[in-house]
C-alpha cells in the first residue's frame, strides 16, 4: 500500500531519531521529539502499518522499532534532504585539500578528510589510467642517442620511460618528434592510442622514421601499460564506535571484505559521472557487507571520471550528510585535477 504524508513522516523521524540515539524509537519519544501533531496512540498506528510493509522492525520485545534496509531506502529516496556543508566545512576541505604536493598526497589527504567528516570507513580510487586522457608529452635529450618520455595525463599522473634511439640525433629533430607526437595524442583517451602510435611511424618522414619506430615502442609501453589499480583506505576504527544492533553484531565479515582491494574497486571505482550511488544493506553483491551501507562517486576534472570515491559504514548512517560530503570532497578533488 501507499504511504500517506504522516506515516512518511513518522518513518523520517524515526531514522532520525535511530542514525542519532543508537537507541530502537518509541512512540512516546517520536510525539515528544517531532512535531507530528498527534497523539502517541496515531503514532503507533502508524508504526504498526510501516512494520507490517517491511520498513521498520521490532530488535527486540518491549523496544522500540528500529528501520530496516528497506525503511532506509523509502528515506534516502524519498524522505531525505542532502545537508549542505557549513561554510566552516567547505574552507576546512578547501585548505585540507589545497596543500597537497602531488597525486598521492591528494589521495592520502582525500581519503583522511572523508574519514574525518563522515566517521565512516572512507575509500579512494587512485586515478586510474585506463580512463585518463593525454595532457602532454616531453621528449627530454639525455645523450645524442637517448631521450626521456615523459607523459603527462589529465589525471595529473606522470609516466616517465628511457628510449635508446638507433642513432645520434640533431636537437631540431626531437622538437620535432614532440610536435608531431602531441598533435596526434594530446587530449585522446589512453586506451584510444594504439593505432594512433601506429599511425606517427607510417607519416614519418624517412629521416625522423627510425628515431619514431624506437619512440613508438616506449610510447605504447607507456600508453598500454596499465598501471595496477590502487585504492587508499582510511578511517576503519570507526566501525567500532556503532551501536549492538550495527553489523549484525560482527565485524570480522567487514573487516575481511575491506582486506580485498578487488571488492573495493569493484564497489568505488564503477561509478558513472555525476552519479551518487547508495547501496543499502542486502542491496550489495557482496555477502560479507550486506550489513553495511556504501555512499560512493566518481570524480575527476570536468566531466571525466577517473576514479571512484566514497564511505562505508553500517546501514545507520547519516546519509543526508554522508552524500553531502562525498559529492562535495569528489568536487573539490576534480578542480584541484583540472587546475595541476
């Protein structure tokens, strides 16, 4: 059956009120807390229909009730207003984030803010090359027969190779090994290189095609080559400050799944742009965190995602706030990548 306005309302606060308390919700206390505007007797009315549709539950007898995955979903669906962060907040992610000396620094720093202002289980995705485009190449002479690649990526990530060329080579040449390489490849997706490489070869011109075929080889090393995927973790003691009813009682299935880099990238690195994904509870695939609750996003300069990035934590958790900071932190974190 649908829900009328004042049982969404009575499953609000009651939300509320559990994410704050860690306490199962009596009617008594909702009436006394919310302005519902009518009696405890409507009030438990009202919970006898959400308990009987599946969104909230009795822990134990004589308790309150408490919400259950679906109660949760019906409120961040429906019932919840994303919190906008403080100007406080917003300058403290600023100056946080504004230090950062490279792209690991920015990982690091990412992963310890998010703990911080969610108190949750914080994950990010390093940048991941396979969805990065080129910002720019340098060609930098070591010797007459030796040069450095250096790549460049949007994502701010540098890759550096040595190339031994077949044979000495004039300065004018390798400006124009560099020209020729950034007009075929800057701004074009790595995994969209190859033939473009391939291509750089067979337009040489006959002097510069030995010195090219050699670059070729490092370029597509440097191009194809991917990278391992890495994720940061942060913030894992603060499973520990929940309540009894958190996990089911047990965090060794949690603290085992967070061992695994390949679940963590599975659930924080496929996320579509612009897009904030909540998964509540027995919505995750995996069995170890149907306990759990996951707010992750993708994040990156402008429109490309080159990572993924969020909070994991039980299914009583803010997520009007959690959603709030992991969007605002991913935003932050892309314009500091679209600035480096």
């Amino acid at each position: 059956m649908a829900l009328d306005e004042r049982k969404l309302e009575v499953l609000r606060a009651i939300v509320e009120d559990y994410v704050a308390t860690q306490e199962p919700v009596g009617s008594k206390a909702l009436v006394e807390r919310h302005n519902l505007r009518v009696s405890p007797a409507t009030v438990r009315n009202d919970m006898a229909v959400l308990e009987e549709e599946g969104y909230i539950r009795q822990p134990h007898t004589s308790a309150g009730r408490v919400p259950t995955d679906a109660g949760y979903r019906l409120f961040v669906d429906k019932l919840s207003r994303v919190k906008p962060l403080s100007p406080a907040e917003r300058r403290a992610i600023e100056r946080f984030l504004i230090g950062a000396i490279d792209l690991d620094d920015v990982v690091h720093r990412t992963v310890r803010l998010l703990a911080q202002l969610t108190r949750q289980v914080a994950v990010v995705q390093y940048p991941s090359l396979s969805r990065a485009s080129v910002r720019h190449f340098e060609l930098v002479p070591i010797s007459t027969t030796r040069l450095m690649v250096v790549m460049i990526a949007e994502t701010g990530r540098v890759e550096q190779r040595l190339v031994d060329l077949p044979g000495p080579i004039l300065a004018d040449d390798v400006t124009e090994l560099r020209q020729r390489i950034n007009e075929k490849l800057v701004g074009k997706r790595l995994v969209d290189t190859p033939p473009l490489v391939l291509a750089l070869v067979e337009e040489s011109v006959p002097s510069l095609r030995p010195p090219m075929t050699a670059l070729s080889t490092v370029l597509l090393e440097t191009l194809v080559e991917r990278a391992e995927e890495r994720i940061a973790l942060a913030g894992t003691a603060n499973l520990a400050r929940g309540g009894l009813l958190d996990f089911q009682g047990s965090l060794r299935p949690i603290l085992e799944a967070l061992e695994e880099e390949v679940i963590l990238l599975k659930l924080f690195g496929e996320v579509e742009p612009s897009m904030t994904r909540v998964r509540i509870g027995d919505e995750n695939e995996i069995e170890d965190l149907r306990s759990a609750s996951i707010v992750a996003t993708g994040y990156g300069p402008g429109s490309i995602v080159v990572g993924g990035m969020g909070v994991l934590g039980p299914t009583r958790m803010d997520y009007p706030g959690n959603i709030a900071t992991v969007r605002a932190v991913a935003r932050y974190v892309g314009d500091l990548l679209g600035q480096s």
